[in-house]
C-alpha cells in the first residue's frame, strides 16, 4: 500500500502518534478484539479509547483498486 501510494498508511512523528494514528483508523485494541493485549508491558489501559473507522479504505480506492484493497484488508484483519 505504501509503495503503491508512495506514503505511509499511518504516518507518525514518533512512535506513540504512529500507534495512536493506528488506534484512531483501526480501534484501540482490546481483550475482545487481540486476546492478551491487555498483558502486554507496553500495552497501557489508559490508552484512548477509539473505535474503527468504517471508511478507512476508501480514500485508498482510486489508487488500489479493488484487489489492492482486498489484500489491504486480508492483511489487517
């Protein structure tokens, strides 16, 4: 995806804003959604709380076409 569009998907100036930019489009992980995360050292259950966005994909369309968006999707869920 990021070659194809020559830019990242999620683009943070530093490791915490990359993570969160990737809780903001996919949601902020959770027992339910990644069994175990809640266990993890760095994982933080003061994190923000942000839930999926349905149109995530979409901006990515014109430039991935169908089957790019499928593999993106395959690849993230």
């Amino acid at each position: 995806m990021e070659m194809a569009n020559r830019k990242p998907l999620f683009q943070g100036d530093s490791e915490i804003d990359q993570i969160f930019k990737i809780f903001k489009g996919k949601g902020t992980p959770d027992n339910v959604t990644w069994p175990g995360i809640e266990e993890f050292p760095e994982f933080k259950r003061s994190f923000p709380k942000w839930i999926a966005q349905p149109d995530l994909y979409a901006p990515l369309e014109r430039s991935l076409g169908a089957d790019g968006i499928n593999l993106l999707k395959q690849m993230w869920e």
